[in-house]
C-alpha cells in the first residue's frame, strides 16, 4: 500500500471540505477512490456508477497518463503517485437536460405547499432553508434551520442526525430545494419533502418571517472557528454579539476575563474600575502597557479591546463601584464577572446581583491558589449560593492580605480570569455544566484542579425567600 495523492475538481470540493487534494493509502486506482469515500462521504457516486464503473464525464489521469489508457480502475499506483480526476466542464447545464431532471425529481421527491409545510413543521417537522445568505438577509420563514446549499451535505448532520426526521427543504422558488433533497436522501434522509414555490410564494402568502441577524463577511472571517461548532454555530454566535456583560475590575482577573470575552464576540462589554495604571500591574494585567502607566485603566482596557475587535462596544465606568451606583450600573447587563481585589467589593457585588437576578461569575486569587464559581441563586435550572452562604463573613486581614502586601504569582489570575471567561461564554450560550453549587480550587505550585460542592445557606441574610420577602417589603 502506498501514499497516493488525489487532485479534486472544484465541482467535487463540497464533498471534501474545500480541498483541492487529498493523500490516501492505496495500491490501485480503485482502492484510491474507496479510500476518498471513507474519508468523504458522497463523493464516489459522483465518480462511479452503479456497477462500480467511472462515469461517461469522468477521466482519471495517473501522473499524465489517462487510466483507460492503462488497466482502468485497477491500473496499480506507485508511491508518491498523483490521480488527477477530471470532469467534463462547460458553461453549464443544458437546459434540455436541466429540464429532464427536474421533471424526474419532481416524481422521486415528494413536494407540500407552503401551507402545508407550515402545519407539518408546527407538528414537529424540520423546515430547512438553504438560501445563501444575500437571500436570507431579506427574511426567512420563522424557525427554519438555515444551512446555505453549498454547505448543506458537511453540516446538516450537526443541526438534524436523526436520519429519520422529516425535512421539508425550502429555497426561493422550489428548484434548489428539489436537487437539494435528492442529495439528503443520498445522505440517508428517509422523509424529505421540498416545498414548492419556495420563500417567494411563502412570503407571497403572508406566512410567518423573520429577519435573521446576518454575520458579516468580516465576522464570519473572524469566528469561523465558533461557525463549525453545531453547539455555537451562527446563531450561538449572534447571541454573543448581542450580549451585554459587566466586568468589576480591570486588573489580575477582569484583563483576561475581558480578553477572551472580546476575542469571543461578547458585543457589548462594560468594565468598572477607577484604578489608574501602574508598573507593578503590568506582570499580570495584561490588558495594559507600559506606556499607559498613569492612565485610566478603564481607558486603556478599552483600547486594548477595540484593538483585537474593532466591532465590540466597550462601556467604560471611571469611578468605584458603590451602593449608590451598583444596582442601576448592573441593571444595565446580563451578567457581572466579578474581577475585584477586596471583600468590600465582593459583598457589594454578590448583594446586587442578589436582588436583580444576574449570574455572578466570581474569581479570587491569592499568591499560588485561586477559586472561581458562579453565583446564581435564582438559576431556574438549579439554584445555587450566594457569595454570602460560602462566606457569610471576611477573612480576617492576616489570612488574607492584598496582592500588594503579599504578591502574587503574575500567571494565575490568568488561569481563574480566563476559567471565568468559558463560564460567562457557557452562561451566555446556555451550554454544558455551569460552576453553580460548584466551587474550582486551584493550587498552581501542585498544578491542582480540585472541585468543591457549595450549597445554599438556609440562614443566608440574602438570597434566602425570608431575605427576598423583606426586600420586596422596603
């Protein structure tokens, strides 16, 4: 067996991710094109027929010799090899031929009307748009799952693996959505409908629309990695974009906290702190630089946030969070990450985020160990503490003195900002397993993550019912 590589047409790069080459193990043509199929589903019964023979419009070239000229499909590959597959091309389908396909599919696909797709998907059907996106911009029908048709066969088994679901495919006026269905049943598809008159009898008909946030050119570039993610995708991530979250604190915690979030598309983050830079921040605060030293921090967080995402909108308060201004500045968000460096600050936190219902990602270092948790008593899914229930009183000031008097190691508020980011990024996504009732420890001398069940404390002068009672009382 040896290593073959397979040029790909560009008619055939849908099946194979956008590659124009592919290197497979084989030691004859035949065994080449197995070995592609495994690798990218689809793409031999472009090439083969039925019979296992190639297509009248295919040519397979070893090196520069055409294969039929050789042994065919069993014509032996040397290592190093290339097999270029070449189509017959030409400026497109003729349209007699166009037709007679049509007219076959539209006996081998079953078709329902826009009304009636819109009673089966109300009944649990999967309506799928595959419009490109310059088509989508102009509305879609509510609730459809929108895959562009040129990405339709890489990614529908992200949104729809159960093979057995209806589908009913939809594009503008019902001619794309029957090529697209015969190539769902290809797929393995079992009940796959195309609506006919697409989005423009559907819209015609006043049928139920939206208008989708669509991501720019610049913002699909920028998240591509989220995009390919079926947990984030483009929905996920235009629900990032439109988040709001508070950061308390731009120093050890709320730099990479802020970093990361921004870096992620959270579209609107307010940062509180009326700290000014100085050079001892500058081994951990990394959204600052040395020659901001005097500066703002909430200004100098800013323009290190526009840097890495021009698109983001930064709301920066210059003044210390107090309990004058806490609950008014919080109302304005989400969510708060708490990045602050003293107790004070924590309780005035937790309390507020108490009474408003907002998620608290918490964070604390100190030297070589740092604890991060979520604090979300009125969570709907699971309940959990309040900063108060874990600590319903300070640290005395000789087990626990600032990072000023007892330093700490520059990389860890790193670790606990950046844990608080993924929580934040969950939270906001409605992903996974969040840290509420949980507590993360970490010991970076033993590079030890421990974890600790946290419980809501029945006393709790906050997020008790009796507390919340008293609260709605005055």
């Amino acid at each position: 067996m040896t290593g073959v590589a397979l040029r790909i047409p560009m008619p055939l790069r849908g099946f194979t991710d956008g590659a124009d080459e592919v290197v497979v193990t084989a030691s004859t043509v035949r065994d080449a094109l197995a070995a592609l199929e495994e690798t990218h589903r689809g793409v031999l019964t472009q090439l083969l027929t039925s019979e296992g023979e190639l297509r009248s419009f295919v040519n397979i070239f070893l090196d520069e010799e055409n294969i039929a000229d050789l042994r065919g499909l069993d014509t032996p590959v040397p290592n190093g090899s290339v097999l270029s597959i070449i189509l017959a091309v030409s400026g497109g389908m003729d349209s007699k031929a166009k037709d007679r396909r049509l007219s076959e599919l539209r006996v081998q696909i079953p078709r329902v009307t826009p009304s009636e797709a819109q009673s089966l998907q109300q009944c649990g059907a999967v309506l799928l748009d595959i419009r490109e996106q310059d088509e989508i911009v102009k509305g879609s029908p509510y609730g459809a799952i929108r895959i562009g048709r040129s990405f339709l066969e890489l990614r529908i088994e992200d949104f729809v693996p159960n093979l057995s679901q209806q589908l009913l495919v939809i594009c503008n006026g019902g001619t794309r959505s029957l090529f697209a269905a015969e190539d769902l049943r290809r797929l393995g598809y079992t009940d796959v409908r195309s609506v006919t008159g697409g989005f423009d009898q559907w819209k015609s008909e006043n049928r139920p629309i939206e208008l989708p946030y669509v991501l720019s050119q610049d913002a699909r570039e920028r998240y591509s990695r989220h995009l390919l993610m079926p947990e984030v995708g483009e929905a996920g991530q235009v629900k990032l974009l439109r988040s709001r979250v508070l950061i308390v604190g731009a120093g050890g915690l709320g730099s990479p906290a802020a970093l990361y979030l921004a870096a992620a598309g959270v579209g609107t983050l307010g940062i509180i702190d009326n700290d000014r830079v100085d050079r001892s921040n500058l081994q951990r605060q990394v959204l600052h630089t040395d020659e901001r030293v005097g500066t703002a921090k909430v200004d100098s967080a800013r323009n290190t946030l526009l840097n890495l995402n021009p698109a983001l909108k930064v709301e920066a308060y210059d003044e210390r969070l107090t309990r004058e201004n806490v609950e008014d500045l919080f109302a304005r968000y989400q969510m708060v990450v708490d990045g602050s460096d003293n107790f004070a600050t924590h309780y005035l936190v937790n309390d507020a985020c108490v009474k408003l219902g907002l998620p608290n990602i918490h964070g604390s270092v100190f030297r070589f160990e740092g604890q991060i948790s979520v604090f979300w008593p009125s969570y709907s899914k699971r309940p959990g503490p309040c900063y108060r229930c874990i600590y319903p009183a300070p640290a005395p000031p000789e087990l626990s003195p600032s990072c000023i008097e007892a330093g700490v190691l520059g990389v860890l508020p790193g670790v606990i900002g950046l844990l608080q980011a993924v929580e934040t990024i969950k939270l906001l996504l409605e992903l996974g397993d969040p840290l509420i009732g949980r507590m993360l420890y970490f010991d970076a001398l033993r590079s030890r993550l421990s974890e600790f069940k946290v419980r809501r404390n029945a006393a709790c002068p906050i997020c008790t019912e009796a507390a919340a009672g008293r609260r709605a009382g005055g």
